[in-house]
C-alpha cells in the first residue's frame, strides 16, 4: 500500500510515522520546508484539560467587543467574503453550552492516549525536550476564574484532577504570580514539549523506516477518475498512490477544493515570541488567561503566544498584537520587564473549523482520499491521537468510535454529488 500525505506540520508528520512504523510506502509532500507552518509556532502544550473548542457561550459578546480594539487577544476582520461571513455566522450558531460541551467531550476523548503515544514515541527514538510539571490557569480577574468553574466536571471525568485555587492560594503553584491576582485552576497532568524539536525527530525516524518527505512541492492539481483519485499534482511533479490524505492546515480549505468537495477550514492567526534569556523563571507552563496568552518555560528561553485573528491566509505579523502579547506579563509576573524593543515575532495559521472540531476521516465523493486537519488550537494535543487513530481506519481498520465527531461528511454531505472543476479528467 503507498499513501501520500499533502502536509509536513504536526498532523501530516504524525500520521507518515504511524504508517512508516506499520510497513507501508509513505511519502509526505509539503509546499515549502517541513514543519514551518503552526506546528512550529505554536505553545507546545500538550493540554487535554483546555481542549473546550472555540466556539463557547459568550464568545459572540466578547468578539463584539474586543474588535474594536487593535492590540485584542481575538480580531474578525470585517470582511464581504461569502465564505467568511458564512464561516462566521456558522460559528456563532454553535456558541451554545451543548454543542461546547459535547465538543469538548469529543476532544478529551480523542487526547486520552496522548502522553501515552509521546512516551511510545521516545521509546522509538523520536527525542525532544519536554517537561511534566502541569498547567496553570492564572486570572488577574476572580470573575473570569468564576466563568470556567461550571465546567471543569468535563476534565475532571476525565481524570484530569483540576485544582481551584482563589486568590493568593494560586501563588503556592507559581510563586512569580503577583499578590492580589484573582486566582488560578491547576491541572497537575499536563505537559509542555519543543514541537520543533519534535517534528525534526519525527522527520528523521520516517525516512529511517523507509518513508520520504519531499519538499518544496505544492500540490496544484488532482487528477481523477470517477470518484477514485489517481494521482496529485505539482507543476510538472505527478504522485501516483493507493490512497491520499490532506493535512496542509489553515490551507486545507484551498486544497479540498482541487478535490471537489471544499470543507469550511479557514486561517486563526497567532502569534509566539522567544524570550531568551528568559525574563522570569516559571515552574511551569501558565495561561495568563485574562489576556490570552500562553506562557512556556523551556531550557533557556520563554515563549509568549497568543492572539487569534480571523482573517487572510497569510503569515504577516501585526506588530501591535505582538506588543500586546510581550507586556501582557507584566500584570501578572513579579519582576517580569517587558523587552524596551519589539522583538522577533512569527506568525503561524491555525486551522480553524466553523463547529471548533478538527476534521478527520473519509472525504466526501471520493473513494481514497482522507483529511486530518482541523484541529484549532489544539493541534499538538490531538495529533498523536488522531494519527494513530487514523493510521488503522486507513490501514482497513474499523473506524474508531472516537472519531465519529469529526467527520468530513458534516460539512460535505450537500456537495456529496458536485462535480470537480475538471480539466480533462484533472481537476484545478
Ligand atoms: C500561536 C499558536 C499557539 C498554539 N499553541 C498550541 C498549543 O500549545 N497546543 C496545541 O495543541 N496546539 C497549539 N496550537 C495549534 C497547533 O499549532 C495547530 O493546530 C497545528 O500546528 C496544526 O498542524 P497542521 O499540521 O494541521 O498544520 P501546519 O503546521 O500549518 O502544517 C500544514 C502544512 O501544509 C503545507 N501545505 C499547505 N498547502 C499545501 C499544498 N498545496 N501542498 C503541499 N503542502 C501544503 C504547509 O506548508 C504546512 O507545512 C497553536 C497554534 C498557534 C498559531
């Protein structure tokens, strides 16, 4: 069996290892060098416990207000575009408590064996620095650390043992933390890890097992037979295979579209920055959650992430979101000075779905291509799971209970009989 895999981030590198290690001829293709896309961006966190999808109660109200605002945690552009006012109105229909909890169900099942793949991937040789000392939840404000309590019965059923600490009581996990915060939920189970360091090592054990990665190959046509996809194109680079799946991320949406059947993925801009030395010494990872933004501690350096902006499909930084991301700090962390200049920022596209749920699994009026993307911001949490997940259903497999939710046809299943644009058998 050969499988190519359209995307070298998290969820494409993932998945080319569980199918190397299982014996079958991989090839994963990216359009530019590997793993520069979010995967390489994002806060490393490994965090089941905040795998609540985007949209939630109240986001409607507090998007309103935070778009007037140009260094916000959260920015829609205002735009025209058919597909991104309808991608939006989508999203606010399920800013509901059932569609949130049922989604976030979803996801914590699907991380379930997270940490247990990591460990297996280490055991493989697959090597990367990564900590185990848990997440904090930290809130300037006591009533936004009301706001999450009703819910934490979904992570706890899920063994995840949240602590609520109120007021200084925060201060005994992270001693840094500022008297007079409002307090702080600590989820002991988490972990943080280098994504990048990852993907390298991940890249490095596929073609060890036999697989390729080949680069600097954007897939621009398909070509088809029937429903049965016979080959992907880039220029004048044809890729024959068995079977096919999509993982380009924020670009997943362009790329279905070559497949005739377009799925509503669309770009959720952030932003990290790499403070190095580290300006503060922090026991572990903390959410300033407030401000929205993520804060990593690694071996001689601290990563600050954050801002979700729903707009273009390009990785151009907004330097006032960025100022906004480096002081952020300062309200909560004792003897954190924000850098007097701006400093180096990257930028990276979350791939973002109307209901908050990656998508995974058969793509719709095809016989043999398959899409893994999707996944928010929850991209390194979930992807070992979906890989291995996927990697079995793909292999002949039945398909895991676990990614039921996820299906493609949710979105597809009114374009199940829309023909590609074809040229000629090919499809543009
Ligand atoms: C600021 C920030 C912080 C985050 N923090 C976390 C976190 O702490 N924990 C967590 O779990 N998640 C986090 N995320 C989310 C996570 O990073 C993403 O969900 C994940 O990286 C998505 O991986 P991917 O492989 O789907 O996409 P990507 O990493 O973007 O990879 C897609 C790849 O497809 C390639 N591609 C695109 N088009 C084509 C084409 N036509 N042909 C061939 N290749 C193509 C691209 O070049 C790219 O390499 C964060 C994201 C951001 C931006």
């Amino acid at each position: 069996m050969r499988i190519v895999i359209v995307g070298a981030g998290l969820l494409g590198l993932t998945l080319g290892y569980e199918l190397a290690s299982r014996g079958v001829e991989v090839e994963v293709l990216d359009a530019r060098e590997s793993g520069l896309g979010a995967s390489a961006v994002n806060a490393g966190w490994i965090v089941p416990a905040e795998a609540a999808p985007v949209p939630a109660p109240g986001l409607i109200v507090k998007s309103l207000k935070w778009m007037v605002h140009k260094d916000s945690p959260l920015y829609i552009k205002p735009s025209l575009d058919p597909a991104h006012v309808r991608f939006m109105l989508r999203m606010w229909r399920h800013c509901n408590l059932t569609d949130f909890r049922a989604g976030y169900t979803a996801h914590l099942a699907l991380a379930e064996s997270t940490n247990d793949i990591l460990d297996a991937y280490s055991a493989d040789g697959v090597s990367f620095e990564t900590h185990s000392a848990g997440l904090l939840m930290a809130f300037a404000d006591a009533h936004n650390l009301e706001h999450h309590l009703p819910n934490l019965d979904v992570p706890a059923s899920f063994g995840l043992d949240p602590q609520v600490l109120r007021g200084d009581d925060v201060r005994e996990i992270e001693p840094v933390l500022r008297r007079g915060l409002g307090g702080g939920i600590f989820f002991p189970h988490e972990r943080h890890l280098d994504p990048v360091a990852m993907m390298v090592s991940l890249r490095r054990r596929i073609t060890e097992m036999g697989g390729t990665i080949t680069e600097n190959i954007a897939i621009d046509q398909v070509e088809r037979s029937g429903e049965h996809i016979a080959a992907v194109h880039s220029g004048p680079h044809r890729f024959t295979a068995d079977k096919f799946v999509l993982a380009a991320g924020a670009w997943t949406g362009q790329v279905t579209k070559l497949f005739g059947s377009p799925l509503p993925i669309r770009p959720g801009k952030g932003y990290s920055i790499d403070l190095q030395p580290p300006p503060v010494t922090l026991r572990g990872a903390i959410n300033l959650s407030d401000a929205k933004v993520a804060v990593t501690p690694y071996d001689g350096r601290l990563r600050l992430s954050g801002t979700m902006e729903f707009a273009n499909l390009d990785e151009v930084v907004n330097e006032a979101r960025v100022a906004a991301i480096v002081q952020a700090p300062t309200r909560y962390f004792d003897g954190y000075v924000a850098p007097s200049t701006l400093p180096k920022a990257t930028a990276g596209m979350r791939p973002m779905t109307p209901d908050g749920m990656p998508v995974i699994g058969e793509l719709t009026g095809t016989t043999n291509a398959f899409v893994s993307s999707g996944h928010g911001m929850l991209g390194l949490t979930l992807a070992p799971g979906t890989s291995r997940a996927l990697a079995g259903y793909l292999l002949g497999g039945p398909l895991p209970e676990r990614l039921l939710p996820f299906t493609p046809a949710r979105f597809t299943r009114r374009n199940r009989n829309a023909p590609a644009k074809s040229i000629s058998g090919a499809s543009k």
